[in-house]
C-alpha cells in the first residue's frame, strides 16, 4: 500500500500532540500534516527524519481553503484526519452545574471550538477527496455527548456541542456515503485522558481510569484497524466498544 498524508487539526492538545508523535514513526504515513494555533514544537524542527509540514491557523476558512488546497499539492493521498480540537473549561469559568450558570458568550464559545470547527473541517476536506479517495476521518467527541447516555446532567455547553458535534459528524457520513465511497467516519471517545482539558476534574477519577495521551493515541490507532463492515459512520471509545448516539 503506498503510504499516505495523516492531517491533524488541533496539533498541540495533549491528545492531538501525542497523535502527532504516534503518526511520524508510522510507516503508512509519509507526512504528517499538523494545524495548531501555536508554533511548532522545536522536536519536530530539529528532527531530519521527522516529515511533518506544520500549519498556524485561526481556523478561519479562509485558513482551512489554503492548507487543504496545499494538502491536495501533496504527491501521496490523504489518508487520515484527525480533528482533536475541543474546550470544557477557561480562564474563570467552568462546565455549569446548574441551568443558572448558562451564560450565551461562554454557550458560543464553546460550540465554536467543539462544534463549528470540526464541522468546517469537514467542510474544507471534502476539496481534497475525489470519489475514488480512501480515508478514515476521525473526531474527538466525548461519551458525555451521547444524547442516550446523559443519566447524570451537567455540563450544559460541552454536553451539547459534542452532541450537536455528532449529529453534523452522521449527517456528513450520510451524504459522505454518496459522493465518497471509501471514506469511513469514527467518532472517538477517548476515555478520561491527562491532559489540560481533565485537569481539574481529575481528582475523582480512579487512576486507573485516567489514561496517557499516548495511550489514547495508540489505542486510537488499534480501534481504527477493527472492520466496520459496510458501515461508513462509528461512534466508539479507546477499547473499542460502541457508544450509544
Ligand atoms: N481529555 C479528556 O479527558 C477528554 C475526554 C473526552 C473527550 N476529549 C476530547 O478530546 C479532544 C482533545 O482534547 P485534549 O484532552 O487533548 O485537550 P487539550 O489538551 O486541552 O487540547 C485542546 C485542543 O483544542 C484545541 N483548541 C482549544 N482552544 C481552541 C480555540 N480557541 N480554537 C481552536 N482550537 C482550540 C487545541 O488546539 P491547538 O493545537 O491550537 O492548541 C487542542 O487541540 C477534545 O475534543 C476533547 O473534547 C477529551
């Protein structure tokens, strides 16, 4: 099989970075092509045997057009997407715990970074794809997302923008399906990981529970080698286990 291009949105997060390192030592990827809002880390610059083309973004689309247009330049297919871009908490503010804690600027901050960017991602791909195009994208949801699941509340703005998150995500694969045959979908739960995003809800969490990036990464990659059949949409977690929509 000639290797691919692995795109990676969200390059810097503690889950995205160790996608990242995982990717360059895989001998299917030839380049790992990596969008952050930061700089790239000096690993990657100082490394020759590193192929990684790093790409700053405001995620504007205007951003998204050019880097997929450079990611079509490149001689080998894209092969896999990862979108790992999300936000539960800042600076002064928190996951609600009551409807009162709504607050409609917070709301829109949070569905743009775990909504709308996925979504215009998913957009902005379709330039790279042509019908015969094999990829598998990947999304960073979150079980807490699962409409079904929702037995302890909370969480108001994350909840739901990972909820409306997956609705885009199945909407997608469905036209997907028709216009890119080879094109499969997983909606990923990557299980309670060490990273800022847990920091401070960590304390509750059994260690055992609380797992590395890089073994996210690494059972990401294992999930995405089970068969989905003729399915072109999944929702599973890091053991590879359904998760209910
Ligand atoms: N950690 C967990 O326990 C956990 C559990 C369930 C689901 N998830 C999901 O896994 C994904 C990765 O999270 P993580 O744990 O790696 O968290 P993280 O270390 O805090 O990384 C956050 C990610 O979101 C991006 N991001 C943050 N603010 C942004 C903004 N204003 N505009 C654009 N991008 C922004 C970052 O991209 P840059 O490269 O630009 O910094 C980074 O990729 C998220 O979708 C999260 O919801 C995580």
């Amino acid at each position: 099989m000639m290797p691919g291009v692995a795109l990676v949105v969200g390059a810097s997060g503690g889950i995205g970075a160790a996608i990242c390192d995982r990717l360059i030592s895989d001998d299917n990827i030839s380049v790992v092509v990596a969008v952050s809002r930061s700089d790239c880390p000096a690993r990657y610059i100082n490394d020759p045997k590193v192929s990684v083309v790093w790409h700053v973004s405001d995620h504007s689309e205007q951003s998204l057009v050019e880097i997929c247009r450079s990611v079509s330049q490149l001689e080998q297919p894209l092969t896999k997407v990862f979108i790992a871009t999300g936000v539960l908490h800042g600076e002064g503010w928190g996951p609600e715990k009551r409807i009162e804690s709504l607050d409609a600027e917070l709301m829109h901050h949070v569905f743009h970074i775990n909504t709308v960017i996925p979504s215009l991602w998913i957009k902005a791909i379709t330039s790279v794809f042509n019908a015969a195009s094999s990829c598998d994208v990947i999304i960073l949801s979150a079980r807490v997302g699962s409409i079904q699941d929702n037995r302890s509340g909370g969480w108001y703005a994350y909840r739901s923008s990972k909820a409306a998150l997956n609705m885009v995500v199945k909407t997608a694969a469905i036209e997907y399906a028709r216009r890119f045959k080879n094109i499969r979908f997983l909606v990923f739960h990557p299980g309670t990981t060490d990273t800022s995003l847990s920091k401070p809800f960590q304390k509750s969490v059994p260690s055992a529970a609380l797992f590395s990036a890089d073994y996210v990464a690494e059972s990401l990659m294992q999930v995405l080698m089970q068969p989905n059949g003729d399915c072109n949409i999944r929702f599973l977690d890091w053991a590879g286990k359904e998760v209910v929509w």
